[in-house]
C-alpha cells in the first residue's frame, strides 16, 4: 500500500512541480541569470534586481501597482464590512441579490468589468453622450478612481470571507453586551469587530493579492489612460518593442515578492487570532426584519446598481446601439454587432474570428478543467489519506499558483517550454495549445485540490482501510470509495475551474499560439480598435454560452449520477 | 497479484494518454519542425539596453549554409515545400492569397503589428516560426539584420525594376528590401475645433500648439518611431528631447495605435494630430470634419520593407515572396485598393499612386544604421517620458 | 416591599408553536425566583424577555416602576436595569476577565475610581484575585462562571437574571457552587430570576419557586408549599414525586383512592366542584416516604398499606432500592435498609399526608 502510495504522490508531486513551480523558479532564476534560457549563460548578478528603480516607467509600475491593491483592499474591505455587518444580521429582501452579485463579481473576468467601466466613464462614454456628466470620467481617470472602481469590483472576496466569520458567530456576546449597557453599534464596535478582525485581514488581504496581480484592467485600461501597472509592464516588456525578457523577469519577481509577503501577512493574522471561539454554542445569527427594512433595500439595491449594473449594464446595452454616442434611440438600436459575430470576420484584421475563438477558448478550458480535476483528485487522496513524504511539496505548490498571477506564470512558460532540446522529444510545447491547457492547468489546480480537500473531509479514513482489507489498490480505492462520495463536488469543482479558466486574458495573451484565436482576446482585441459593439456582443454571448454550458452540465452530471445508482442497484455490480 | 498490475496497467494508460494527448496537440498547430541539432543558435543575447548595434554574431558561415538557402546569388534554392510564415502588419490578409494563387507556394499570414511583430521575432530566437517580415521601419529591420536574424547577400531578380528613389533605400548587405514608403505622420486637425488660420503648418508649428495634441506610442505602432525618430534626428537628440518635454507639458496624449489616434481627434480629445498618412486620409474622405497638412518640410517617413528569416523553413518559397513584392504589378494592385491601405508612395518603377494624395510631398527620412542605434534609446526614453 | 418586576400577560410563539401563554408575575425588591423545570418549557425565552433581548408577542412588563414593555413601548436592553449571567459565560474572549468586568462600568461611564473600587470589591467577593489579567481560555470552568457573575453584578443591576449558570460544571464543582451562590446573593439581597432545572438548586437558592409547563404558571410559592402540596402531577413530578399510579376514586369519599383492590387515603389536590366527578385519577408517592411494613403488620386494618411483590433490588451504597409491582402490574419504588429477595411478597405503606391525588389528566 506504501509503495504504490508513494508512486501516486510522487506522479503528482512532479506534475505539479513541473506545472507550477519550475516556471516560477524560472522567472527566479532569470533575475541573476539572464539569458539563461535564450542558451546563454551569464552571471547578471543581482544588479539587475535594482534597475527597477532606475528606470521611471518601471518604478512607476511599480508605485502604481502597489497603490492600487493597497487602496483597493481597504476601499474594499471597508465596503465588504458594512455589507458583511449588515447581511449577517437584518433580513430583507435585497439580501439574497447581495449574495449573488458577490458570487457573480467574483466569477466575472475582470477585463469585461473593466471594459464596461470604460465604456461607461470614458470621455466618450455612456455617461458623458447620454447624461452630460463629464466629472465622471475625470473622477474614474485618475488613482483614486480606478481604485474606486478596482473596489467595487474585488470586494466580494473580502466580503464573503468577513461574512463567514460574522454568520457563525455566537449569539451570547452580543448579548452579554446590551446587557452590559451597549448600544447594537457598539456590541458591534467593541466586540464583535474585534473578534472578526481575521477575517477583514483575512479579506483585505485577499483582495491586496487579487488586485495587484490583476491583468484585466490595465489591459482595458491602456488605450484610454496612462496607467502604468506591474502585470501590464511585465507584457508589454515581452509584447512591445523594444523587448527585455530580463526586465520581465525582474519585474515578475517584483510582483512574486510583494504576494509572498502579502501571503505572510495573511499566514500570520489568522494564527494570531488565538480566539478559537467557534464553539458548540456558534450558530448562524438569526436575521430579523429590520425596522425600516425599505431603507436596506434601497441602499443595498442601489450599491448592486453602481458594482454590476453600470459594468454589465453599459456592456450590454452598448453591443445593441450602432453607434456609442447616438443615444438610447429605436433607430440606433441594432443587432449587427451579433450577426458579425457569428458572421465570421475574414479580411478585417482588427476582428479576430469570435467563433473559432470561442471553440479554441471552449477546447483548451475543457481540458484544463478535466485534468486538474484529476491531479486535484489524486492530490487531495494523498493529502487525506495517506502518508506520503510528497504532502507537504503538494500542499506547497497547489498554494503557490494562488499566490503566482497569470503573467507571472506566463513568463515562466515562454522561458521552459521553448526550449530547443525538446523538439526531439516532441515537448516543445511554446507555440502550441497545450501549452495553454497546462497552464490553465496550473492555474485551476489550487481550486481544485481545495474543493476537494474539503469534500473528501467528509469521507471517513477507516472505509479507506476496510476497503484495503478487501484488496483494493489504490486506484481501486480511489475510484469505488472515494469518487462516488465526492462526485457531486468534483462536478462543481470542474465546473468551476472550467468558467474561470476560459476567461483567462493574462495568460492567453502570453501564450497564444500564431492565428490561434482565443475568446478573450477577440473582445481584447475588438476593444483595443474601439469596434465597442464588437468586443461587448462578444462578451455578452460569451457569459451566456458559459453560464449556460455550466448549468447543463450540472444538470447532465446529476441525472447521470442518477442513472449510475439505479443501474448499480440494479445490476448488483458491486 | 492481478490487483497490482490491473492497477500499473492502469496508471501507465493514464500516464501515457496525457503525454500522447500533449504531444498531439503539439503537432496540431506547430509548424513541421525543422531537423538539424547543429542548428546554430541565433545571438541569444535578450536586448538590453544601450546601442543596438551588433551584439554577438555567433553563427559560423559554414553552419548558416547548412540551414537552408544559399548565399550566393544567381543559384537555384531548394523548394522543400513547406509552408511559410509571414509576419507583417498591413495587406497581409490580401497579399497571402494572391501570392498563392500566383506561385503556388503555401503561405500563412499572421497579422502582428509592428511592436509585436519585433518582440515575437525576439521571443522565438531560440526557435523561430516565421520566415518572411514585412513591416514598417526600416531601422528596426536594420537592427535585426546586425544582430544576424536575417538572410544576406541575395540579389532579387526584379530588385532592377525599382524606382531611383527606391534603389536608393537598398541596403549594401541586401538583407532587406524597400517596397513603399509612406508618411508615419501627417499634421493632421479637427476642423470643428481649430480654425484653418490656427492650424499648424510645420511641424515647429505642432509643437508649438496651444491646446491638446497627439500621436501614436513608438513601442506599440510600427510606423510611430519612424515618427519620433525623425524628429531626433532633424534637430539633434538634446532639442528633440527639450520639444518633447516641453510638448507634454503642455499637453501630448499617447495612443498605442493609430487608430486610436484618429478616434480621439475625431471626438475632440486632442485638436491636433501626428497621424499617419491613411489614417488621416481615410477620416477625410469619409466626411468627418479633419482635414491633412503635408507639412513644408517633410512628413516623417515610414520605409516598408520586406525581409527574409536567416532560417526560413522554404527559402525558394520565401524568395519568390519578395520578388513577388517587388513586382510592378504587384504594387500596382496595392495602390489600386479601395481602402486606405493603398496610400503609400510605391517603390517600383512606373507604379502610379492614389491621386488623393499630396503628389509631391516629401520626406523625413533618417538612414537605416542611424534609426537602428538610437532604436532602443529612443524608446525607452519615450516610454519613461510618457508616465509624468 | 414593592414589586420590582412586574409581568402582566407576557405571551410569546414562535410561528405555530405557542412558547408561553399570558404569564402574569411579580417579583418583590430583594426577592429571588427560580424558574423550575426541564428545557424547552419556555424558562429561558421568558428570561429574554425580560432582559429585552426578545420581543413578547403581547403584554407589560415594568421595571422599577417604569414600563419597558407593552403599549406600544420597548425599552432596549442595554437600558434596563437589569444584567444577567448565562450558561456557558459568554465571556468575551478577546478581553482579559478584568476588561469583560469593567465593560459594563465603562459604557456608563463610571469614574476610574469608583471602578476600581468596585472591581476589587467584586473580585474579593468572587475569589478571582490574581485571575484578572487572564484570557478566559487560561480560566478553568468554575472561574469563568465567577467572572460571569461578578460581570453582571458591576453594572448594580436592579434585577439579576441567570440562565442555568451551573449546569455547565461538573457534579462536585455545582454542588459546592450551589452552596456559594445561594450565600452569596443572600448577601447581596438582589432582586433575581433564577433559571433551571435541577430541583436542590432551586430549593437552595429561591424564596419562590415558578414552574413552568407548556407555557402557563402550574404553580408558584415557596419551595416547602411545592414540596408538601405540589399543585400538579408535573409539579410534583418535579419535586422527586417518581412513583405515579393509575387509581379510581371513591364515589362517597373525595379523598380515598382505590388501586389494586386497596384503599388508600391521601390529599386530594384538583379542586373539583364536588364529590362525584373524575372517577378515575393518578395518585403520586415520593420513594422517600414509603416505607416496608413489619411482618406482623400484614394482617393489620390494611389502610394505605398496599401488597406488593418485590421484582428487583439494587444496592445503592447506603440503601437498597426496592423495585416492586402491584396486584395489577403497577410499580413502585422504595428504599430499604437491607436486601430483599426478589419474589418475596410485602406489605408497604404510604402515609395518606404525603400521598397526592390528582384527577387524570392526559399523559404529559
């Protein structure tokens, strides 16, 4: 049981370090040899490491990015409290939308909301044709406005995590205090902010970590507004000429330093809450109806209004006008943008072909989703229910592609798979698909090893045992106990990563093979030449198609779940 | 013991069908890869900073021979039919076909603009998958022609059947040829927001400009640092550098394309613009309210040229493409385009252009070995000015 | 002495279930309640409700001779006089038992001095010196319950309310608590309502005792008046009355009860309108009181003694525990001195004072 154990870990463990980690030590690597994977070998010594300081356009990256996670994660936490404070305790109607716009914000790929504040804001905006109000486009272009905006758009992370925390709380301290003379605010400043504090440093950083290691924003950003980030630096340092691979490694090792230490903070304050107070007596807080239960409604319908409706409402009403600034007219509505989608655009360059871009994006997320859900699977058995000597390097590498952003990872992916001594032995992989299912891959395996943990959580070691007396091998346990148990979640956990990853700009700029298309960057690309409608019907089917395929699936997944059982009690195979 | 090796047999069929899958999706899209371990390694240097100049020509004359394509003109190159790749920003989508359907040589065209173009040619040097170039920016071919990413010493039969002017533009080394030449940037305003007696004229004029101005980003758009090199070459780098500082203060807005450029003339965000030639023309001759100044002394010129990869997987195909290119009728087919591609001034002989344009403009066109060593510098220092 | 709480027709349901029905009570200034009996009676629901941190569906409450409830009028908790101490602390961890003290204190503003004063008065009375600057995760069981208690009593409520706050300790820990607490608020001589379900705390601590069923008051007054003349079966039950028997009443006599052909006389504790109704009833015994009648006594005028066989003896350490049946299949229990053998028959007697009869009421 051992050996074979261990050969299942070791399988894993190498695909993973191969997966996720060699690229980042790739991109480490770089740094002080660079050049190294170009077939020259030359000790750069660590000063490369300080040019980042040297040159304006790098260290204003650098600021920028730091500016805009850190302003973002306090807007955003700060923002995420109230609403955590106000969901967890008063029911009303707008509650149930909150939760779902959380869960929508958090699934929607950025460059798309980006876009959609774009169209709405810019100076030929929804906003400033349609209304007139042109402070709006100069308070969203400038930092403080895109920090506003990068806020409205990251809270849910900060938001979901504060409110697991405040649901379960337990009922008696908040009790204790009114008894004590507190007001409800000051129940809620003295002892229940303190004892949640975890969780805001648990969200704040989270949204920290999301923000700066974002591609979608500045990369819809770059053609309205100077704003110079490090994930946008490290692609056109490799995408614009003149091209510094060194310098992307330097900067990508810039950004892999400030998540690590943003991962530390967040390591330390949760071992620092040393109030394990989630006792017996935690129960979900009964919700009452607040007096002015309409006030709520409002504010929170109004809040939902501006963080989704202005992004996805202005994206979808621009893929229907003919032109941007005519108007909310009949005669200006139209649904050419649609039939040129599905049109096919041969000659124009400026739009790459949406539905092979979409089969392309389909194809590689399919892939992706499936094997990391099997590497997730094996990774999480020998996690649960083994002994293995590899736990701990799984453990490691499923977190550090969290921590690693798409164009980190991207770099990486040039510098190894490029190489010229894996042609003979048919890995060349640079320039190919594959390429990009490995890194989607890669980029699907933290989620896919954490579901998982969690659902085999609930499977007890001990059937694994009694199934070993009987003679099962591992493979044997893994699929007759263990799958059939988990089914349920290893479906959503590969739906998930499936929706993420096919959404994925950051590394399908980087990656993408010559004239493959990729949905994400025909609506980048449509976006970059300003044909709005274009890239805005592209993104509103491409959602829908997503969704849709999503749901199906589910639905496919649960009958046949379904029809397994009966045919197994049935035919009595066990 | 049927467990353990029901159980092998098992994992070694899963093992097998992710690297066969792997391996097969390689094979899809890749182009046939190119035999040969003694392949030289193309100068592996990355960029970094300073002089473009030669870094380290590596390859030894022996071994280049041995990839593919002759050097000595006049000898037959061998067709070994594969498809090859051209990387080029415009007409590429036209010009595949048409090159097919007159040679029968296979051709895929991708469309890269020429910032991208460059840096994939940059990224892929270990291992190159394009064959032919054709871009804008003579000093960026002339760059990489130093560096030894490009075929030398082949004359092209029809390279007799350019123009004087073209003739001129003809490197010594013929690793790459001019086929048009275009301006990188008219003067180019918004008639509702700057009266014609405003207007500037020359290009001291645009500088000089009250009121928001633009142009596109040299480390994005292909004809942009033909743009700004110009610039720095006709008043010397310290002046070029003091009107452009001066100038974003005052107000410059960079856009990564021309495109874009032409967008924000149009709604007002910049009055002025340094736009190129078809761009601006195409805004004209559909009605909008700008109108195109060839300023006195020259539009800053933007030399097309095409260009040969030193491992091009067919060289007789890739040959044939630039003689193609060079065709009188070729270019004649160019100009004659409905859009506003077509508005360059072609480089063969006898080939007419489209009559909108301003027949006797001149140019502003640094050398080759000039653009390519201040190529780096001048971008970057660009780049760093563009955040303030 | 005035009453300090008053309680007019506090009526509370959650969604179809009816929690308590219109309870009306009283509480005298310095006067100590226990709210007796097992969990789900409504006994901590009407404790929220008084403290406020439960709205009543209907009623009054007045506090201090102010009311806080009712007629349109709800008065926060956090301004009540009153505090309360709960059952599993609800201490708050993040604070030393120091700062869970002195929160109380600090949102009334108190001056630092006379904070002090009462922090150290407080911590002498609850034996918790030197245990202030700990975290309650470093205090065992028995502490944290003091610090919960000296919390509420900082606050100088007029009205102590306590939530079953022994019933998290273990058995020697609540017996010695028990003693304590009971010494410790007579000192105090607090108004308090007392929740639980154990019977010796209730007798150690309250002057009154309130018993709870489904909702409604079964009884209410001192712990000898629900011990000597419980009001209900399920009072008595309360009050260690185990032995429960299925008996028909004598038509003449109101007080004489028939079971397996013998006659017992008791207290006759439904009101009834008069002789003649409810012919049938239950009659309840406490173990305690029954006891086996000498040999010779078997043939003796037989009133309220009753013949039993012996089914089971079990040692106790101090007694035996008799486990008998009735002619009709009915048991008992009783203690004993010594061993009986199981089978042999005996007479037992029931003295008719401490025997209780009731009307039947349907099985509760």
């Amino acid at each position: 049981m051992k050996a074979s154990e261990a050969r299942w870990g070791g399988g894993v463990s190498l695909l993973l370090f191969v997966f996720i980690f060699l690229p980042l030590l790739a991109v480490l690597l770089n740094v002080i040899l660079p050049g190294l994977f170009f077939g020259q070998v030359q000790y750069g010594g660590f000063g490369l490491v300080g040019e980042i300081f040297h040159r304006p356009l790098w260290r204003q990256s650098f600021i920028n990015s730091l500016t805009l996670a850190a302003g973002a994660a306090t807007l955003g936490t700060v923002i995420a409290g109230i609403l955590a404070a106000v969901r967890a305790r008063w029911d009303f109607a707008a509650a149930k939308l909150l939760d779902l716009a959380a869960w929508v914000l958090l699934i929607a790929p950025s460059f798309m909301m980006a876009q959609g504040w774009m169209l709405f804001a810019s100076k030929d905006g929804l906003v400033s044709e349609w209304l007139g109000w042109t402070w709006v486009s100069s308070f969203v272009f400038q930092p403080a406005g895109l920090v506003f905006v990068m806020a409205l758009s990251k809270f849910p992370l900060a938001y979901l995590a504060i409110l697991a925390a405040t649901e379960w709380n337990v009922r008696q301290y908040g009790h204790a205090a009114r008894m004590n003379g507190a007001g409800p605010f000051t129940v809620w400043r003295t002892v229940e902010l303190p004892l949640a504090r975890p969780s805001y440093a648990a969200g704040w950083t989270l949204v920290f970590m999301d923000t700066i290691g974002d591609f979608g924003l500045p990369a819809a950003l770059a053609t309205v507004y100077k704003f110079p980030t490090l994930t946008y630096s490290i692609y056109s340092a490799i995408y614009q000429s003149p091209v510094r691979f060194d310098m992307a490694g330097v900067l990508a090792f810039y950004l892999v330093l400030v998540l690590a230490a943003a991962m530390g903070l967040l390591v330390l304050s949760l071992r620092r809450s040393r109030f394990d107070f989630l006792n017996a007596k935690a129960v979900r807080t009964v919700k009452n109806r607040p007096r002015h239960a309409w006030l709520y409604n409002a504010a929170v319908g109004g809040f939902l209004l501006i963080c989704l409706g202005i992004p996805l409402g202005t994206s979808a009403v621009v893929s229907l006008l003919s032109k941007t600034g005519a108007g909310l007219t009949r005669d200006n509505l139209t649904l050419d943008h649609y039939r040129a989608l599905l049109a096919g655009s041969a000659s124009d360059h400026r739009l790459l072909d949406y539905a092979e871009g979409m089969l392309h994006s389909l194809s590689v997320a399919a892939f992706a989703a499936v094997f990391s859900m099997l590497i997730g699977f094996v990774s999480a058995y020998v996690l649960s229910f083994t002994e293995s000597r590899f736990k701990s390097a799984i453990q490691l590498f499923s977190i550090v592609s969290l921590a690693v952003p798409g164009v980190v990872l991207g770099i990486g992916y040039i510098f190894i798979w490029n190489q010229q001594w894996l042609e003979p032995i048919g890995l060349h992989l640079y320039g190919t698909p594959s390429l990009l299912v490995i890194a989607g891959i890669a980029g699907a395996i933290p989620y896919a090893v954490r579901v998982q943990l969690g659902a085999f959580g609930n499977v007890s070691g001990t059937m694994l045992k009694a199934a070993a007396m009987q003679g099962a091998g591992t493979l044997g346990r893994m699929r007759d106990i263990v799958l059939p148990l988990v089914r349920q979640s290893l479906l959503l956990a590969t739906l998930a990563s499936f929706g993420t990853s096919i959404f994925d700009l950051a590394l399908a700029s980087m990656l993408k093979p010559a004239n493959y298309s990729l949905m994400p960057l025909v609506i980048d690309r449509a976006f970059e030449f300003s044909q709005y409608g274009y890239a805005t019907a592209a993104s509103v089917v491409s959602c829908a198609v997503v969704v849709l395929l999503i749901v199906v699936l589910q639905l496919v997944g649960r009958g046949l779940f379904l029809y397994m059982d009966r045919i197994r009690i049935k035919g009595g195979r066990q | 013991m049927t467990i353990a090796k029901g159980k092998k047999s098992a994992r070694l069929t899963i093992v097998s069908a992710i690297v066969l899958l792997l391996a097969a999706c390689g094979s899809q899209a890749e182009p046939p890869t190119r035999g040969g371990g003694a392949q030289p390694q193309a100068s592996g240097a990355s960029h970094a900073g300073g002089t473009g100049g030669a870094q380290q020509p590596q390859t030894d004359a022996g071994a280049s021979s041995e990839a593919g394509g002759t050097q000595s003109a006049g000898q037959e190159a061998k067709d070994t039919g594969a498809t090859i790749y051209l990387y080029g920003n415009d007409f590429v989508d036209f010009i595949a076909p048409k090159f097919m359907e007159a040679t029968g040589f296979k051709m895929e065209a991708v469309h890269y603009g020429g910032g991208e173009a460059l840096a994939k040619i940059e990224a892929e040097q270990g291992n190159p998958q394009w064959d032919v170039l054709k871009m804008d920016g003579h000093g960026s071919v002339r760059n990489l022609a130093d560096r030894d990413f490009l075929l030398t010493g082949w004359k092209p039969d029809n390279l007799a059947k350019l123009s004087e002017q073209g003739k001129g533009y003809v490197p010594a080394d013929l690793s790459y040829f001019p086929i048009g030449i275009h301006a990188a940037a008219l003067i180019a305003y918004n008639t509702d927001k700057v009266p014609a007696d405003k207007a500037p004229r020359t290009w001291e004029q645009f500088f000089a400009y009250d009121g928001p101005v633009g142009h596109a980003d040299p480390a994005v758009a292909a004809p942009a640092y033909p743009l700004v090199s110009a610039f720095f070459e006709r008043w010397g780098e310290p002046m070029a550098q003091k009107l452009y500082t001066q100038r974003f203060k005052d107000g410059l807005r960079v856009y990564p394309k021309n495109g874009p450029v032409g967008k924000a003339l149009l709604s007002g965000e910049i009055h002025v613009a340094a736009l190129q030639e078809h761009n601006a023309y195409e805004l004209k001759l559909a009605g909008e309210p700008v109108e195109v100044v060839w300023p006195e002394e020259g539009a800053p010129g933007s030399l097309r040229v095409v260009a040969i990869s030193k491992q091009a997987k067919n060289p007789a195909a890739a040959k044939a493409f630039v003689e193609f290119m060079l065709k009188p009728e070729t270019q004649q087919m160019l100009t004659a385009l409905d859009s506003t591609d077509s508005f360059f001034t072609p480089l063969a002989e006898g080939v007419s252009a489209r009559s909108e344009r301003e027949p006797n403009g001149t140019f502003l066109l640094p050398t080759a070995e000039w653009a390519a060593e201040h190529e780096a510098d001048i971008k970057t220092w660009f780049a760093d000015q563009n955040i303030q | 002495m005035s009453a300090l709480l008053k309680l007019r027709g506090i009526a509370k349901s959650f969604g179809a279930q009816q929690v308590l029905r219109p309870i009306s009570l009283e509480v005298g200034e310095g006067e100590r309640i226990c709210i007796l009996g097992p969990s789900g009676c409504g006994k901590s629901t009407l404790l929220q409700i008084v403290a406020g941190l439960l709205p009543p569906d209907g009623g009054e409450i007045e506090l201090a001779g102010i009311s806080v409830e009712g007629r349109g009028r709800h008065v926060p908790p956090e301004k009540r006089p009153v505090n309360m101490v709960f059952q599993d602390y609800a201490l708050w961890p993040h604070m030393t038992a120091r700062q869970n003290i002195e929160y109380g204190m600090k949102r009334r503003r108190t001056p630092r001095g006379q904070m002090e004063e009462r922090l150290r008065r407080l911590a002498a009375l609850l034996k918790l010196e030197g245990l202030l600057d700990r975290l309650p995760a470093q205090l065992s069981g028995g502490q944290q319950q003091r610090v919960g208690i000296a919390r509420a009593l900082a606050t100088e409520p007029k009205l102590l309310l306590m939530d079953e706050p022994l019933s998290n300790l273990d058995v020697k820990l609540r017996t010695d608590m028990r003693g304590e607490l009971a010494r410790l608020l007579g000192e105090l001589s607090i108004a308090t309502l007392y929740v639980t379900h154990d019977r010796m705390e209730a007798f150690a601590i309250a002057d009154r005792i309130l018993v709870l069923r489904g909702g409604g008051i079964d009884q209410l007054g001192r712990p000898e008046e629900l011990f000597e003349r419980p009001a209900s079966p399920w009072v008595a039950q309360l009050m260690g009355y185990h032995n429960r028997l299925n008996v028909a009443f004598d038509e003449r006599t109101r007080s004489v009860a028939v079971v397996a052909g013998q006659r017992v006389s008791g207290q006759r504790m439904s009101p009834g309108e008069g002789a003649g109704e409810a012919a049938a009833g239950v009659m309840l015994l406490h173990p305690d009181d029954l006891a086996v009648c000498a040999s010779d006594d078997l043939t003796a005028d037989g009133v309220n003694r009753l013949r039993v066989t012996v089914t089971q003896a079990i040692y106790e350490g101090t007694q035996w525990r008799l486990i008998v049946r009735l002619r009709d299949g009915q048991t008992l229990h009783l203690f004993h001195g010594g061993r009986v053998e199981p089978g042999s028959e005996l007479a037992v007697y029931a003295p008719p004072e401490r025997a209780m009869l009731y009307d039947a009421v349907p099985a509760f």
